[in-house]
C-alpha cells in the first residue's frame, strides 16, 4: 500500500473539511486514462468522483465508472491517498485513487467532455494538480507511463 505525501491546503479554504473523491488510475501501453468534464472542458482528471453518504469507497468508484465511462473496475488496488486543492472547487481535497483495469472500451457520458490517454508528456494538455503533481509521479516510479 502506497501513500504520497500531502500537499497542505491554504488557511481558511472550505468548511475546514476536505472534498472526499474516490478515482481510479487506469493505464494501458504506458498511458493514463484522463477525463474532463463539461464544467471545464480544458482541465482533465482521473475518472471518479464523489462518494454518496454511506457509500464505501469502491462502490462509490464503481457508480463513477459506471456512470462518467460506461465500464466497471477491474482488480481495483490502492495506490494512494492524495490530499491537495481541487482543480474545480478550489477547496481542499482528499482523493482515494485505486489503480485498476477496466472492464471494456471507455465512452465519456453524463457530465464527461472528452477523454484522453496520456502519458503526461503531452504539450497542450491540462492536468488537475492532483493528476500532475502527484499521481503521474506515483505511476512513472512504477514503470507504468512511458517517459
């Protein structure tokens, strides 16, 4: 079980509660599956979202995948916990990413703009901060994404 480092969040931002989201690191031929969504269609992320109450974390990314993809996790396993700002909100955020296979061909559906495959080299591709700073690292050290 891997954990990475937190990146500390600013004085005063949100409630004081972290934004808790559940995401999962897909990677075939030495790419990352990203997404972005509709509300900022330039920004792309990892699959998933947030966890309804009462809902555990891999059911949670199972609905996401299910809902943003059409597809199901296959051999969920964590890689980390990331703390950082979230792109979107720009409040604290907690974000559980699973790495995982999935289950067939992703397609982008409900509030999903695009998706791409990436190896985080590309020019003119923006990441979330989480994505960039920590979850790119985490995979390029286990030889996952091409260099």
């Amino acid at each position: 079980m891997t954990r990475h480092a937190a990146v500390p969040a600013p004085a005063g931002a949100g409630n004081g509660r972290p934004l808790v989201v559940v995401a999962a690191a897909v990677t075939r031929a030495g790419r990352l599956l990203v997404v972005s969504k509709q509300a900022a269609p330039d920004v792309f992320y990892l699959p998933g979202g947030k966890p309804d109450p009462g809902e555990q974390p891999l059911e949670a990314l199972s609905r996401e995948l299910d809902e943003e993809l059409g597809v199901r996790p296959v051999e969920p396993r964590l890689l980390a916990d990331v703390e950082a700002i979230a792109a979107l909100e720009r409040v604290p955020m907690r974000m559980t990413v699973y790495e995982a296979g999935i289950s067939q061909a992703p397609r982008p559906a409900a509030e999903l703009a695009d998706l791409r495959w990436i190896s985080g080299a590309e020019d003119g591709v923006e990441l979330a901060p989480a994505v960039r700073d920590h979850v790119l690292p985490l995979l390029r050290d286990r030889g996952l994404l091409a260099r």
